[in-house]
C-alpha cells in the first residue's frame, strides 16, 4: 500500500528513518516492521524471522534460506557487489 504524504494514519521516526502508516500498529513493535533484501534471491526478509543471516566484512546478510546462503558463501563477491540492502543498524 502506498500512503501518501499527509494523508498518513501515522508516522514514526525509528534509526533515523521517517515512516509513514495507514494505520498505528508500527509504535507498538518496530522491530517487526524492519526489512532486509536476501542478496542471492532478492526477497524482502523481516528481520528476526530469517533462516539465516551472515556477517562479512562488517555487514550483516540476511537469507530466506539456507541454500541462499550457502550461494551467497560460494561467491559472497558476487552477491556482495549487487548491492542488495543488507540489514540495517539498530
């Protein structure tokens, strides 16, 4: 769903970031609304719920699998320089 600025049922700053909602559920647990981009696959993982997660060369990756990180092992150049998001600071 896409919220259009002033229209928004809420809106939140988390980790510097300004978000806006249609609704208010966001205050209540922000850590479940946090994404990250499975580098090999390019599937949005919530973070804390993915089956995996690597840490190389100081960021964080995180997987919807397994065998997305053992490709991402096999040739993490590869996978690294595509620029996926990889998981956000706290």
């Amino acid at each position: 769903m896409l919220v259009t600025p002033g229209t928004e049922a809420g809106a939140s700053t988390y980790g510097g970031v300004r978000y806006l909602f249609c609704n208010e559920a966001f205050d209540a647990d922000p850590e479940r609304y946090r994404i990250a981009v499975d580098p090999v696959c390019g599937v949005e993982v919530v973070i804390g719920q993915e089956a995996d997660r690597l840490t190389r060369d100081g960021r964080t990756y995180v997987f919807c699998r397994p065998a997305c990180r053992g490709a991402f092992e096999a040739e993490p150049e590869r996978y690294a320089a595509q620029g996926a998001r990889s998981m956000p600071d706290a």
